[in-house]
C-alpha cells in the first residue's frame, strides 16, 4: 500500500520528527494507566464492593478513576495543543521548502507544470501532509491500535474464551478489508489528481479570461469543466461507495462478536460459571473496539489522501534545480556573441538552430520575425532560462556559463510583455531588487516616462498601495512601471519582449523616447510588431524557419527586398488602409 523509503523520507522532511515520535510515546503510554484503572475500578465496584455494601471502597475507588480523569484532562491538553503546534510547524516547513524548489528550479522544466497545480501544491496539498505522522499515523499507532491491543489483553484476562472469539472476528474484519483500502488508494490518487486539473484548468480561464471573450470560447469552457466536475464526481461517488461497504461490513462483524459474547457468556451464567457484569463489561470493550476500528477506517483513508499529497510535493521538491557551476564575476556586459546555437526544449523539436550573431558595442537591436518563429526564445537565452543544446553565447569573449549566474542577471534587465506588478507600494515596487536606487531616482524615471504626474495624482502618491489587479492605473500605465523598474536596474543589457504591444500611441511615444536616452549607452535587444517601435533599431534581426535569415538596418533591410521588406509593406498597407 506505501513505500517504504516514502514514508521514511516523509517521517523525516521536516525538523519534527522527534518531537513527534515523543508526543506519540507520552500518548501511548498515559492511556495504559486509564484502561486497566477503567477496568479495574469498574469491575470491582460492580462486583465486589456494591454487592458487599462497601460504600467507602467504593467511594476511594471511583475517586480515584475520577482524579485520574481531571489529571489526563491537562495532559490531553497539552497533547492536543502540541500534535496542532506540530502539524502547523510541519505545514510552515513544507510550504518554504516547495516556495523554496520553486525558486531554484530549472525554468524548462517548471514550464511543464500548470500554474494552478503549484498553487495547489503550497496551499493545500501543503497542509494535508503536514498533518500525516501527527495526526494519521500517530491516531492510527499511538491511540487506535494501543487503545485495540489494550482493550484485547484486558478481556483475555476477564474471559480469554469470548475474548479470543471477538479478536479472531475483528482479526478477520481487517484482513478481508485489506482489498478495500487499497482499492480505495488508487480512487483517492485520480481523485486528488482530478481535482489538481480541474483547478489548473480554472486557473488558466480566469487568466485568459479576455481572450475567452473575445474568441468566444464559454461554451467550449464550460463544457471543458464541467467534464472534469463529471469525473471528479464520479471519483468520489466510487470512494463513498467503498467507504460504505467498510462500514456496513464491519458493522455486520462487530454485531456477530456481540452475538457471540451474549451466546458463550449466556451459557456460562446458565452453567452458573460466569458474572453479567462480565458479559456487560465485554459488550462495553467490544463497542470500544468497534468506535476505535471505525475511526482506524477514516485514518487508513487519511493516510491514503495525505500521502498522495506528499508524494505531489516530493516531485516539486525533487525538481532540478538550475545549474550553476560558474566562478567568474561580471562587472558589465561589453559584448555578446551567439556561436553556431541550437536550442530545443525537449531534445526533439529544434526552436532555433544554427544562430550566429555579434554584438560588441552599446545598440539596439530589433528582433522581428512571425508568431513562434523563436524571438522570445533568442533572448530568454541571455540571461540563461534555458540552457544551450548546441553552441556557445560569448560574453565579453567568455563562454557565458563561466560566470555566476547571479553575475549574468544582475546585469540584465528585462521587461516581459505582462506587467510584473507586486502588492506594494509604488515606491517600492520600482525599488524591488535595486538595493542602491533612492526615491529621487524613482522620480526621475518615472518624469521621463510620462508617468509621474498621474501617481501624484494619488494621495499618497508613490507610497501608493497598489497590485495586478489594481483600476488606478491602466494597462499601459502598469507597463509603464515595468519598464522604469528595469530601468533603475541599470543593468548592461536591456530585453524589451513586446512592452509596447497594448499600449496605446502616446504610451508607446513616452517609452520610445525615453529608450533614445536612458538606453543609449546599454545592449538593448528589442522584439515588436510594430513598425514604429524597430524601424530606429541599430540592428535589426529577421528570424524565420528557426534561424536568422536577414540582418541590417532599417534601409539596408528595405533595399534587399526580401523578408523585412515583405514584412514593412504589409504593415504600411494595412496602416493605409
């Protein structure tokens, strides 16, 4: 049913291991006393002392099971608050070490997973395997099968005959269910799996939620998920049915050991052998039983969720990180050059190949070319998303990968074609990650940009809240403060990946004249549509078929008559028309 080495691994993933190991001894042991005072309290009462009309051991007796009582109820206390300090700790330590994976994992493989998934998998897949060992695994060990092997001793001293009648009867409840729980595991994975997608699936809809629109994709969403509701439903109805079968199966064996008690003790008192405070007491411990096995059930189904969500985690955990083998620093970036580079994500599907470009002065240049042609993929190479299939990327005549990868990326500022806005301060969301930029630096940027009159506008100004989703400033405006960002990063190398996409003309003015003069003496590699935005680039660069098919400027390029060409004719058409 488990792994071994699994559960091993998950026993010892977080720093509570003996914590929980002592909290579940100190449990198991301090419920022994409870038992055997319970029962011998109880049967001497009831069989002695009353019948003699001893009041006064009696009342000593009972006192004493009740003292005993108001003692256990402090130390379940704090049993109590330490198992939830435990699992709540456990579930801190987890959450970190996902986040953790996730910021060090390599990008390519990241890519592979839903977004909803990892949302999932932080919040609460998290918190069910926190809660495994110190709330599964000690409830199954430390109090349901210590109270069932307790319970089983005492009755073979009241009675072993009944006694071992009952334990054979529960003995073979348990393995005719074994078919059951593990049946039941594999419906709980698909489930847990189920759901995972479906609430990738909803996370990616909400987040497409525009293009839904305008594509007029409801329908085909609506169906999508309600096919997924379909089967997750159908999931569950399969682990209830199963759930029920336990429990009326186990129900059906617990009323024959009942049976059997009353039957082998009711002969006994006839045949003047046996006590009905005995027959009591063991209909009592079987009920006792029966409730402890019940609850052993919903463990075993516990254990099955909360380790499926752990083994999710561990897949997170054990992603590969990013390969960092490089010694050098970097102070800044005078050149770069791309040296016969093939790239492919998979090992199978060529993105690029054969790349060959040299930059080794400060410029723009233009990355153009169609849709999936592999301009995002040409400068997500920069700053080393992805590693190389074939070839080299020369900085300043070093193989790039010789450098600390935070040296690379320090020197590098990038401007992706969604705003990267942060729940904070304007302020200091330009400030993020550029520990030596002051708040007049902030200002200045933004003045260049056209966008400090608008947050003046503000009460608080730059110390204004604000978050992706905020209606205070526009789409371009959000970009707007993703380009000042990278600007206060002041790194060698400025990437813009389609900034200027969805903003408006005079947006696309502000960032373009403010290019002309804050990035005049960097490397500046620019991909656009627009004509307006790369028709002033240094360089410009046509990508097609997955490699570099023209180079030149702006009137070289019109001269040639070949791809750029074709491409500046059709947008001017369409501008005329």
């Amino acid at each position: 049913m488990f792994n071994k080495k699994i559960l091993k691994e998950m026993f010892n993933f977080t720093t509570n291991t003996k914590r929980t190991i002592k909290r579940g001894i100190l449990g198991f042991l301090l419920a022994i006393p409870y038992l055997l005072l319970y029962q011998y309290v109880l049967s001497k009462v009831i069989d002695v002392y009353i019948p003699s009309k001893n009041v006064k051991m009696a009342v000593i007796l009972s006192s004493t099971l009740i003292l005993y009582i108001i003692i256990r109820f402090w130390i379940d206390k704090y049993l109590e608050t330490e198992r939830k300090v435990i699992y709540y700790d456990n579930d801190k330590q987890i959450k970190e070490k996902v986040f953790e994976s996730i910021q060090k994992a390599n990008i390519s493989e990241l890519d592979k997973i839903q977004v909803g998934k990892l949302f999932n998998l932080t919040t609460t897949q998290s918190f069910e395997a926190s809660q495994l060992f110190i709330w599964n695994f000690l409830g199954v060990f430390s109090v349901r099968l210590r109270s069932i092997i307790t319970i089983s001793i005492i009755m073979l001293f009241i009675d072993w005959k009944i006694a071992l009648v009952v334990i054979g009867i529960f003995v073979i409840s348990y393995l005719v269910l074994i078919p059951f729980y593990n049946k039941n595991m594999k419906i709980y994975k698909s489930l847990q799996q189920s759901i995972i997608n479906l609430q990738g699936k909803i996370n990616e809809y909400i987040d497409s939620f525009s293009t839904t629109k305008t594509l007029r994709l409801e329908e085909v969403n609506m169906n999508d998920i309600k096919s997924m509701l379909k089967k997750a439903k159908n999931e569950l109805i399969k682990s209830s049915k199963i759930l029920g079968l336990h429990t009326a199966l186990f129900s059906l064996l617990t009323f024959l050991s009942i049976i059997s008690t009353l039957a082998i003790g009711g002969n006994q008192i006839l045949l003047g052998i046996g006590l009905g405070s005995t027959i009591m007491l063991i209909v009592d411990y079987i009920n006792d039983i029966n409730g402890h096995m019940k609850s052993l059930l919903e463990h075993v189904h516990g254990i099955a969720n909360r380790y499926n969500s752990f083994i999710n985690i561990l897949e997170i955990v054990k992603i590969n990180e990013e390969k960092d083998e490089g010694t050098l620093e970097l102070e800044t970036i005078k050149s770069i050059e791309f040296k016969d580079v093939k790239l492919s994500y998979d090992g199978v599907n060529t993105i690029l190949d054969n790349i060959n470009l040299k930059i080794d002065k400060q410029m723009t240049i233009a990355i153009v070319g169609k849709s999936g042609a592999g301009k995002t993929s040409l400068v997500n190479l920069i700053p080393r998303f992805y590693n190389l299939s074939e070839g080299q990327i020369l900085i300043n005549g070093i193989d790039y990968t010789k450098y600390k990868l935070n040296e690379l990326r320090k020197n590098i500022s990038y401007v992706f074609q969604e705003p990267v806005i942060l729940n904070m301060s304007i302020k200091d969301n330009l400030m993020y990650g550029n520990d030596n930029v002051q708040l007049e630096d902030v200002i200045n940027v933004c003045k260049k940009l056209g966008i400090n009159e608008k947050i003046q506008t503000f009460d608080k100004g730059y110390d204004t809240i604000i978050n992706a989703e905020t209606d205070i400033l526009s789409y371009g405006e959000k970009q707007l403060l993703s380009f000042a960002r990278a600007i206060l990063k002041n790194g060698s190398i400025v990437i813009l990946d389609e900034v200027t996409s969805n903003l408006d003309l005079q947006f696309e003015k502000n960032v373009m004249e403010a290019n002309k003069v804050i990035l005049e003496n960097k490397i500046s590699f620019v991909i656009a549509h627009r004509i307006n935005t790369i028709k002033d680039a240094d360089l410009i660069v046509f990508i097609d078929d997955k490699q570099i098919v023209e180079m030149g400027n702006h009137q070289e390029l019109i001269k040639k008559h070949g791809y750029y060409y074709n491409l500046y004719m059709s947008k001017e058409k369409v501008l005329n028309n």
